[in-house]
C-alpha cells in the first residue's frame, strides 16, 4: 500500500516521543512491504537532509520511503510565544527579510496553514492510497489533501489538548483538533485513555476509533560500564520534557521523603522543558541540592548511560497518552514505576503502578526496589522481557488492518 504520512518530527530530528513513534512505524510499515511517503518540517536549524538519506539507506529502506521537507521555523511541542520568539530571531538573522516574511507566517496558527498549503503541493506530484497524519499540527495540512484528492484519511492520536495544557484551554488548538477528528475515516488513539478523551471530549463516533498501542525502540545493544555517582550512591531516574504533565514536582517532593531514608540515593532529572528552573530551585528549597543532578537536554545517543547508571527509572506522570520511555528503561533492564494515570500502564504488567499525586507511595516503591535485592532483580528480568514483547511489527501490522478496512480492495 501507498501512504502518505504527515509527521512532526523524524529522526535524526525531534523533540520527543512522538518522533520516535513516526519513525518506528514508518519503518516497520516499510519493512512489511509498503511504501511511505513522508512529509515533515524542515526548521533552518533542524536537520541535516544528507544525514536523513544516510539514515534511510542504513535502515535499508530508502527505496521505499521518501521524505519531503517543508521548510518553517516551527516545532514540536512548539508554543505561540515560542513561535513568535523564533520568528523575530529568524529575521534579525537573515538580512533577506522581505523574502522571510514571505516565507514565514507572523504567528503560529498562520504558520500552521502555510505548511498545510504547502504539504498539499507535495501531495499533488505524489500517488498515494490514503493519507495518515500525527499530531494536531498535521491536522490542516491532512483534511486539506483529503478534501483534494477525496482519499481516506487516518488520523493519529498520541496526546490531546487535555494532556497538553491540563486544563484544555487553548481553544483554536481544540477546534483544530476536533475539525481532523471529524473528517477522519479513522482514528487511531495510542491507549484506550486517549481513546475515551477523544470520545467524551470531541464527541466522536466510538466505531470510528481504534486502539494501536506504541512499542519498544529497538536499541542497540552495548556492554557499558555502569557509570555510578559513587561507589556507595543508588541513582533514581526521572527522563523526559519537564513540563506539568510529565510530574516533575512530584518525583522530587518524593526525592526528599526517600532521602531522609537513604542518604546514599542520588537522584537524576534528564531532560529539558518549561518547568527545568523551577525544579532546581524547588530542590534547593527542600534541602536536595546536593542529592540532584540536571543534565539537561539529552540526546538518543544518551539512553545506554542513563538508563546504564539507574538503579530505577520513575514516570510519574499527571497525563500520558501512552509514554515510551517506561519501555526503553525496561529494554535496559533498569526496574521501572510509572504512574496509574499514564497510558502504557495498561499494557504493562512488571512494574510497580503508582497515582502520580502519591508521593509516600512513590516514594515506598523507590525504597523498596533500592533495598530488596530480589524485587530489583524481578522487575529487571520480567521487565526486560515484557518490553520486547511489545514490538513495532505487531503495532504497525494493527495499522495496516485500519488502511484495509477503508480501502478493501488493496491487497497485502
């Protein structure tokens, strides 16, 4: 089958999960035989075009995928104030600014719809059976090329605006969102979480909506040496954006309840977002300064060593769609908590399940995994081997039984 795919992110870019998700797929839906058709931002800092054609040919797919870039300043996860900061940077930089402003739309929704416009060009010197788009960012760009070429269209669900901003407050965000839930012949929501908010909060048809669960990243396997703070320091790990959603507060509020425990646990917080120096300062309020470490912004190439130094990974976050870093850290046999509330918390079954506002909870289960040598050593080993069960062949295959129900007539 012939699908054009509109993504936000692709390796070696992103910013996140959901670049990895696109990735993943796109590559296991490749491997199953059909050809994709990708089209994704190009930021004028983004990524390198020779090093995504590298990328392809070293995955052994690049005769059946093609990438197209449209060029913008926008991001994932991408906000209107960090557009327009992004935008007035873009002009201070390049003196051709009369052609600039042509280019580049003056905020953010205006910028939305320059790329739909332009992903629709793309789409008009390329065949394709039906057209499958994550992320609401992708939304207007996907209805448009529907409206156009009247092909089916999935679309893909991997957070809403009720993960997003907690409150769903963003009111163009929403109806954008609900404009490609509508004309959507499918909906594919990556857990049955996401899968009733789109049904309660949208008001979407329950036939039209699927479940395809996302899988584990295969990494590659390296033998590296445990990089420990100390010799005597147990390392707990929090990876991920540092936003509201994600619960950083409530990793470290927990921090200092299993500090007064054990003076020997040194905690981690990777990652980079809107709440980063909040969380150190709120660190140094409650006397943990000393017991933290912020690396900042981290890169694929950094999972073997932090997941290398965890004696446990934590996820408590307040809203996950789904959350694949869980299985990354079980991948590396690292014992794993994630919060109740997250949506891969459903398809797992070897880790410890806490509520994300449980702080004494959470902290219990970080003691009890550092202390007892046997649950460490059971949530490592079942873990890992639950991880891997959970493959991209069996999600993308589910994905491929949403294309044939809507185009019958196309045969594997």
């Amino acid at each position: 089958m012939r699908i054009l795919m509109l993504g936000w992110e692709f390796p070696p870019y992103f910013a996140g999960g959901i670049g990895i998700v696109c990735y993943q797929l796109t590559k296991a839906l490749a491997e199953q035989g059909n050809q994709v058709t990708y089209i994704m931002p190009f930021g004028p800092r983004s990524i390198e075009k020779g090093n995504l054609h590298k990328l392809l040919i070293a995955e052994n797919i690049a005769p059946v995928v093609k990438v197209h870039t449209v060029k913008t300043t926008m991001h994932a996860y991408m906000t209107s104030q960090e557009y327009k900061q992004s935008y007035v940077s873009t002009m201070l930089e390049d003196t051709r600014s009369d052609t600039k402003k042509q280019l580049y739309g003056k905020d953010l929704m205006q910028e939305v719809h320059n790329f739909a416009h332009r992903a629709a060009v793309i789409a008009e010197y390329e065949e394709f059976d039906i057209i499958h788009c994550h992320d609401w960012m992708t939304i207007p760009a996907a209805v448009w090329i529907k409206q156009r070429t009247k092909k089916p269209l999935v679309v893909h669900v991997h957070n809403t605006i009720y993960d997003r901003y907690l409150s769903g407050s963003n009111r163009v965000e929403y109806d954008i969102e609900q404009l490609g839930l509508r004309e959507a012949d499918k909906v594919v929501c990556v857990s049955h979480y996401v899968r009733n908010n789109v049904i309660t909060n949208y008001d979407v048809d329950p036939n039209k909506v699927v479940v395809v669960h996302n899988a584990m990243e295969r990494l590659e396997q390296r033998n590296l040496p445990d990089p420990k703070i100390t010799a005597q320091d147990k390392v707990v790990l929090f990876a991920g954006r540092i936003t509201a959603q994600k619960g950083p507060e409530y990793f470290i509020r927990a921090a200092r309840k299993v500090a007064d425990h054990d003076p020997n646990v040194k905690f981690v917080m990777a990652g980079s977002g809107d709440m980063l120096h909040r969380m150190i300062d709120l660190t140094a309020d409650l006397g943990l300064a000393d017991k933290f470490l912020f690396p900042g912004y981290y890169t694929r190439a950094d999972v073997d060593r932090l997941f290398g130094m965890a004696d446990v990974f934590v996820m408590p976050s307040v809203s996950e769609p789904f959350g694949i870093v869980p299985l990354e850290a079980m991948s590396k046999g690292t014992p794993t908590i994630i919060s109740k509330q997250s949506g891969v918390s459903e398809v797992l079954t070897h880790v410890l399940k806490v509520d994300f506002w449980d702080t004494d909870e959470l902290a219990e289960k970080i003691l009890a995994v550092l202390k007892y040598e046997e649950l460490h050593d059971l949530l490592s080993q079942h873990g890992n081997w639950e991880a891997k069960t959970l493959t991209w062949e069996k999600s993308a295959q589910k994905i491929r039984e949403v294309y044939d129900s809507l185009i019958p007539q196309i045969t594997h």
